[in-house]
C-alpha cells in the first residue's frame, strides 16, 4: 500500500497557519478525488485506487511533533511508499520540491515520523514553500513564522501550489519516476 500522509496541526486555531500546508494538500487531494475523510483512533483516513493500487490518505489529529505516532496504529500494514507532505520555510512561498530521504530540516513532523514510523528516513517528501514570516521588517524565528495566521492571498496562492503539487505526487504514485516529479517541480517554480 501508499501511504499519502499531510502534515499540520488539528484544530481550527491552526487552519490557516502555514505549518498546516499538509493538510491542505489532502483536502485539495480530497477534492480532485471526491476522497471521503474518516476518523480512525488519532487520525483521519481515505482509501483511493489507482490502477489497482491502494493508497491510504492520511492527516494526524496528533499534533505536529506527534505525527509519527499515527504509524502505531498502521503496523499490521505493509507500506510500500510513504509520501508526505509538508511546509518548508526555507523555500519561497509557494515553490515546490520533491525530495527522497535527507534530514528532518529542522521539521519536528518529518522527526517524528522519522524516529517512529515503520521507513525511518526511507520516505519521500513534498514540501510546500511558505517562506518566513516578517513583523515590521523583522523576520519571525521558525515557530512563530509557520504558526501565525497567512493573509487570504497567501492561502490562495499556496493552494494553487498545493494543487499542483497533489497532481505531481498523483503522477509519480503511477509512474514511479522521481527524476520526472523533481523536473514537473521545477518547471512549475519557473
């Protein structure tokens, strides 16, 4: 099975910061694919089909550093691809990179799910840019930059992000080509 897990924070206090960008790509990938979300112990899920392969979509209603801890409830399924999406502060607001393996970057969500999920670092990310956020010209430290509220235009144009980046992943979930996905990530920054 694939698993398609969006990373962010439950909540409605949380629902438009840019550490819940994950979640905002399986709601867009809910939409494209008429998913439906079900609760299921500290996480919601929707099974989907494409060319006779299961694909479990994921969103913990753990919080963000806690995310890894969805895996102790999937220990009796055998996960061939994990793939995760998540926010990343260090690319421009609404660029998209695709990346196999590599450090946690700082992410507390990617930690978790590197220290207890069943792949370890063996998983393939998504990462959304949000950029860093900046008060009166000072620029917030990275807690408070993915934590505060972004701008209606700001959702609007990382959706547009978000979208794309759900129909990379949708292809690389059939094609299994990662050089494609990182050049479909390119040409899309352009």
């Amino acid at each position: 099975m694939i698993v398609v897990m969006g990373l962010g924070n439950p909540g409605p206090e949380y629902s438009s910061t840019a550490h819940n960008i994950g979640f905002r790509c399986i709601d867009i990938a809910s939409g494209i694919l008429s998913l439906q979300m079900r609760k299921k112990d500290n996480f919601l899920e929707a099974d989907h089909y494409q060319d006779g392969r299961k694909i479990k979509f994921i969103k913990p209603l753990t919080y963000m550093n806690l995310s890894g801890e969805v895996f102790s409830h999937l220990r009796n399924i055998e996960i061939e691809k994990l793939i995760v999406f998540c926010d990343n502060i260090d690319l421009e607001p609404g660029r998209i990179r695709f990346h196999y393996q590599g450090s946690s970057a700082g992410h507390n969500g990617l930690k978790s799910i590197m220290s207890l999920g069943p792949k370890g670092n063996d998983f393939y990310r998504m990462y959304i840019g949000v950029g860093r956020e900046a008060v009166n010209g000072i620029v917030l430290d990275a807690a408070s930059s993915v934590l505060r509220k972004m701008s209606a235009e700001k959702i609007a144009a990382l959706d547009e992000s978000c979208a794309k980046a759900v129909g990379i992943v949708m292809d690389f979930i059939a094609d299994g080509d990662v050089d494609a996905a990182k050049r479909k990530c390119a040409e899309k920054n352009r």
